[in-house]
C-alpha cells in the first residue's frame, strides 16, 4: 500500500522541508543582503503544491478503496480525492511560474477566470465529502455534537463571508471583464463559507474523540477548511490595508499569505495521510484476527 510509505511522517518532513527552504531563500533579501530570488521560491512552491496535493489525491483514493462496505464513507473520500485533484489543477494554473511568462499573470482576469473554474467544483466537493463523512459517523454512532458556542462560531464565519459578498465588487474577480467569472467567485465563496463554518464541527468532534488517530484526521481536515476561509477572508476584507494594520512590507504581506497557502496544500496531505495509517492498521487488525480464527477452527 502506498500508505506503508507516505506516512504522516513523511508528509510532516516534507512541510518542514519546504518551509525551511522558503524562509531561507526569504531571509536574505529581507535582510537586504541578496534581491528576492522569486524564480526559485516560485519552483519549491509549484513543486511542493503539486506534491501535496499529489499525495492527497493518492492516498484519499488508497482510503476510499478499504471502505467497501461502508457506502458514505468511501463516498466521502473520493469526493475529498476529487477535491485533492481540482486543487492540484488550480494550483498549477496559479503557479507563479507564470508570472514570468506573462506579465503580472496571477493578477490578470485570466488568472481569476481559471481559478474560478476550478474553485467552484472543487469545494463543492470539499463540502459535499464532508457532508458525507457526517453521515457516515452518524450512521456508526459518532455523530457530531454540536453546542451553542459552536452554533455562534458558525453564524459568525457566516455573517463575515456574508459581509464579503455584499461589498463583492471588492473582491478580486468584482470587476473582471469576464462575466462568468464575477458569478462564479461568489458561488465559491458562499461553498467555501459553508465549509468553513462545518470545519469547526469538525473541531468539536475532534475534542471529543481525544487524541486518538482519528482525532487526528479530523484536526487536520479542519486546518485545511478553516485556514482556507481565514486566508480568503484576510485577503477579502482587509485587501491592501492588512499590511498597515500589521505594520508589515507589502512584500512579507505577499509571502507570509503565499506560505500559508503552502501549509494548506500540505494539510490536505496530512489528514490523507492519518486516514490512510488508520485503515491500514485496521485491516493488519483483522488479518490477524482472521489468521489467529482460522489456526482455531483447524485445530
């Protein structure tokens, strides 16, 4: 199985290699000492984005494959595989890389466009998969409890996408030449609210569970859908202003935001790649539990 070799560990090592190459090329030029080397942070960051999310797509398939009996589940994984690959698209589509075949390409309408494609189908698997994995604990007894803090939480990450949309000419594709594109970036926004306010059930049920390896799933698929929301919605609403409000250059605004896009790409590997250690354990478990049977019944 794939998942004997991609371990959690595995991807942890491949996060932290990343981010020790993206702040050593970064440290340099902020000090003043090289300019920025934006050609090679734009190689390691296309590079491991595909990785990431590479290995989210493999492994979520590898998981979805052990759930043969259970519907909702294996459902449930191969929409967040679905996910995985719509997101390895679009992350290739916006790869800085292109910034140096086309002038200021990541900022062009075209960009957006191509995003937007990409985008809508791409959540609405996100939350479709983890409606599905709702209903798969549901029908096993694991449901979600929900509390009224939780409920708040949710009508609050609601009401500041609501926000977003209501000033929408604001956002980045509001006054896109392309008409599909302006219709579109709402879309995937209200879908991306919607799974942003499910992400923190998602950590509920994870207090609850404890600290098992289940748990551990559950906490990094609510890092890839809350840190998604907080990223849109920091870039959304604060725009140019957040680098005042931090006291910050432009430039560390720019790579801080595209860094933790990185930490994103690898969290949806992350939660793959707990799942995947799960599963597999479970069905050594009951490999051995059949061998130890069968020694039984021919004794």
């Amino acid at each position: 199985m794939l998942a004997s070799r991609i371990t959690p560990r595995v991807v942890g090592f491949g996060l932290a290699a990343e981010m020790v190459l993206l702040v050593a090329l970064y440290l340099p030029a902020a000090a003043g000492w090289t300019s920025r080397f934006r050609l090679t942070e734009a190689i390691v960051m296309t590079i491991a984005g595909a990785l990431a999310f590479g290995i989210a797509f493999l492994l979520s398939l590898e998981v979805a494959a052990e759930y043969r009996q259970s519907r909702w589940a294996r459902l449930a994984w191969l929409l967040l595989a679905g996910n995985a690959a719509l997101s390895l698209l679009k992350r290739s589509a916006g790869s800085p890389l292109f910034d140096f075949v086309m002038d200021d390409y990541r900022a062009s309408p075209l960009r957006g466009l191509m995003d937007n494609l990409l985008v809508v189908p791409a959540n609405l698997c996100l939350l479709a998969g983890l409606l599905a994995m709702w209903w798969a604990f549901h029908q096993i007894g694991l449901g979600f409890g929900i509390e009224r803090r939780d409920y708040a939480a949710m009508a609050g990450v609601a009401a500041l996408f609501l926000a977003l949309l209501v000033f929408r000419e604001n956002l980045s594709q509001g006054q896109s030449p392309y008409v599909l594109s302006r219709v579109l970036q709402p879309i995937g926004l209200v879908l991306l609210a919607v799974s942003s306010a499910f992400g923190l059930v998602l950590h509920r049920h994870a207090v609850q569970l404890g600290d098992g390896r289940l748990a551990a799933v559950m906490r990094w698929l609510m890092v890839y859908v809350l840190l998604r929301g907080v990223l849109v919605l920091a870039r959304g609403v604060l725009g140019e202003q957040l680098p005042l409000l931090l006291d910050s250059p432009a430039q560390l605004d720019e790579w801080a935001f595209d860094v933790l896009w990185q930490v994103v790409h690898w969290a949806a590997a992350m939660a793959a790649a707990c799942h995947a250690q799960l599963t597999m354990s479970a069905a050594e478990e009951l490999k051995k539990l059949r061998g130890a049977k069968a020694a039984v019944v021919s004794a």
